[in-house]
C-alpha cells in the first residue's frame, strides 16, 4: 500500500490557547477573556483561539487516513515550542513533508513515522504539533494497510505485550471547577479534577488556602453524590508552579503544604502536577528530586507528577533516570511524532514510574482518538479525556474510541474476527 496525495485543510481545536505567563502574573479575567497585554511571544492577546490542521493522506486502495497537527494550551511555556498557527504549518507540510510521503510505502509506522519527525527545514525541525499530526496520520494509513487498528499496529510493531483494554480515564475541570468536578463524581470518572490553580492570588491562595478550601469540598461531594457505591478516584491538581510561587520556592515548605494537602484528600490517593517552575530543565529535575525526598521525611503519600520542562523523549529520559517524579505526563503534542510518545510512555512503564498518556484541552477529537490507541497499546497508567474544557465531550470521544478498541481486540481473540 503506498500514499498517493496528501492533503491539508485547516480545521477547529478544542480549546483555546493561552499565554501562561501573563495568566502567572496575575491577569485578571474579562469575561471568557483576559484583560491586559500578552507576555509570551507569537501571542496577540492573552487568550486567543486554538487553531489545528488535519492532514489526510490518499492511498492508493482509495481509502483516506488522517491525524490532526494541534498544539497545547499553553504554547511558549516551559521549553515548548512557539505559538502553532495552522497557516504556516499548512505550508511547512506542503512544501517539506508531502514530498517525502507521496508514494511511500506502508510498511512500517516505526521507520516512515521516524522520517516524518526528523524532517529538515531551513529553519530547523518542524513544529511538535505537525510532527505530531502528521504521525497520526501515517499510523492511521498504517493501520488501513494491514486492515488492524492503530492499537494493534503499535502493540505489533513495539511488542509492548499488553492486552487491548481500556485505561482509567483522568477529566479536568477548566475554570467551572465546582460543576464539573461534580459532573466527573457522576460519571465515575477515574481521576480528577485537574482543577486548573493557575493563579497564586484567585486560586492557590496566599498560603494555599483557597487550594485547600476546593479540595475539602471535593472530598465531601465524593462522599456525598457516590456514598456505598466503592468509587474511589484518585485525585490529581495541575497548579502550573503556583505553589512554588506562594512559598518562595523554598522546598522544604512546599513539601510541608503538600503533606497538608494529602491528609485533607485522605483517603483518596494524592498527585500534584508541576507545584513548583524551577526555569529550566536541570533545575527542575533538581528541585523535584528534592521536594520527592522532603515528601517522603514527613512520610507523605503525595505524588508529584512532571510536566513543564519535561517536553522531549530526552527530558522524559533524564526525569526517570534521576527518579525526579512519580508521575510523568507524556504531553503527546509537546513531544512531535507519536513515535515519540510511545517510547516514552513504554520507558516510563518500564522504569516502574506512572506512564500518563497526557495531551491538553487545545487538541481535536482525532488527536483524541489516536491517544486512546496509544494509550491502551503501551498499557498507559492513565489518558487524559479531551479535547475541550466541557468535561462530557472528551469523556464520549476517548472513552468511547477505547471501548471499541477493546471490543475489536476481544472479537479477534475469541476468533469471531480472523487477523488480516
């Protein structure tokens, strides 16, 4: 099977994409928007929307394969790549991957997906999220060739060894943090609430305080909406190095707060994504190894989870070799081709760390549908239902892709389906 056309049309995101720094620095909200001029470069305004470029590729049999080029919320922060803009990135595959992918051959996702992400431009490497949707589309025409699902073709060709089954799902709140944490109690959902404690003053508190409200709250809305049913979620906070900010990056006293923190969420299970921004990769895997032992000398449960600062397969690499987490978030645009996510989420895996096959609200249901495969193929610890901040849509799109992954793997193990 061999790729006759690519084609590219610029397509919606799931979100928005937003300036961190500014939002750090204490801009304040204007309506849905933020007032105020943006920090970060590339950025017309604080909170602008989020833009995609879906790529289908033409094979020969007539049938079509695609995959999204979206980016992440927070595009510029943390060692990540500047604002994505569809346009440029349509241009960037017309003229330097198209050329590449017209009349490959189908053979191996590995090796074409390799290709694709290490493709030469006069300015460099391509933008993480062309790389990223590029992939996906050339592991979807993969999957079409050998007449499998993504799933299958990467549990096939990396012998990851893991049996096709759904895994727990983690939702985020967005800013309507009291609805749709209790919609998530509702639904079940595995792991929530995210929370999005992205500001000292509105949201963390001071000295924490307002972090700790929300969560007392939550505590008891579990208890209250799910009593005698044995739901028990893990709870997980993203607060985007606030906590860092309102304890003046002393470690010891963020690990003090954390461990306050876990005996409010008890008996719940613990993680804190980014608490603290160190500026830099070195300095944060410093920093955590740090506040990981500090965590465990006041004999605390709670998890801290990487994300910031831990962008490329190399990052993930140096944070597992140095034990710098216990949760590492492998953000699938962050890391350009989904080649790349793969070996990072079976590194982690293997390292005994917690593998979460992450993303951001800023991507579309097929960059969604594709972290499912991933996810489910290299037996990730949890996947982040999204696009989008509402909560439900994410929940159908992932959830509903996994179930029917797993359905088709079930069907084709009791032999009601025969492998291609």
């Amino acid at each position: 099977m061999k790729i006759v056309k690519v084609v590219t049309v610029p397509v919606s995101a799931g979100f928005f994409a937003d300036d961190q720094a500014a939002i750090r620095a204490g801009a304040e909200h204007d309506g849905f928007g933020y007032a105020g001029e943006p920090v970060t470069p590339g950025f017309a305004a604080i909170r602008q929307p989020g833009e995609a470029l879906s790529v289908l590729l033409l094979l020969e049999d007539g049938s079509v394969a695609h995959g999204d080029c979206a980016s992440v919320q927070y595009d510029g922060a943390g060692g990540r790549d500047p604002l994505f803009r569809a346009a440029a990135a349509r241009r960037d595959v017309d003229e330097h991957v198209a050329p590449m992918l017209v009349g490959a051959e189908l053979d191996s996702f590995r090796e074409l997906a390799g290709r694709v992400d290490a493709c030469p431009t006069p300015s460099g490497r391509l933008h993480t999220a062309v790389r990223y949707g590029v992939t996906q589309a050339v592991l979807d025409a993969v999957a079409f060739g050998r007449g499998l699902t993504m799933a299958e073709v990467v549990r096939d060709e990396y012998a990851t060894g893991v049996d096709l089954a759904p895994v727990p799902m983690f939702a985020q709140t967005g800013d309507e943090r009291y609805a749709s944490a209790e919609k998530m109690v509702l639904k079940r959902v595995d792991v929530l609430p995210h929370g999005l404690v992205n500001n000292v003053e509105t949201r963390l508190g001071r000295r924490g305080e307002l972090l700790e409200d929300y969560l007392r709250w939550l505590v008891a809305r579990i208890a209250e909406l799910g009593p005698g049913s044995g739901y028990t979620p893990r709870l997980h906070f993203d607060t985007y190095g606030t906590i860092g900010l309102a304890f003046g990056g002393d470690v010891d006293a963020v690990a003090a707060y954390l461990t306050r923190l876990g005996e409010i969420a008890a008996p719940y299970e613990l993680v804190i994504e980014h608490p603290v921004d160190a500026g830099g990769r070195d300095p944060q895997i410093e920093t955590y190894v740090r506040l990981r032992a500090a965590l465990r000398r006041t004999g605390s449960p709670v998890k801290i989870a990487v994300d910031e600062w831990c962008n490329t397969l190399e990052d993930i690499a140096m944070f597992v070799e140095r034990g710098a987490a216990d949760v590492i978030h492998v953000k699938t645009p962050d890391l350009g081709g989904v080649n790349n996510t793969i070996e990072a989420l079976l590194l982690v895996r293997a390292s005994g760390l917690f593998a979460y096959c992450g993303g951001t609200c800023n991507e579309t249901d097929r960059s969604a549908q594709v972290s499912a495969h991933l996810a489910m193929a290299c037996g990730a610890g949890q996947v982040l239902a999204k696009p989008g901040m509402g909560v439900d849509e994410g929940l159908m799109i992932v959830g509903n892709e996994m179930a029917r992954v797993a359905a088709i793997a079930a069907a084709r193990r009791s032999g009601e389906m025969v492998e291609p």
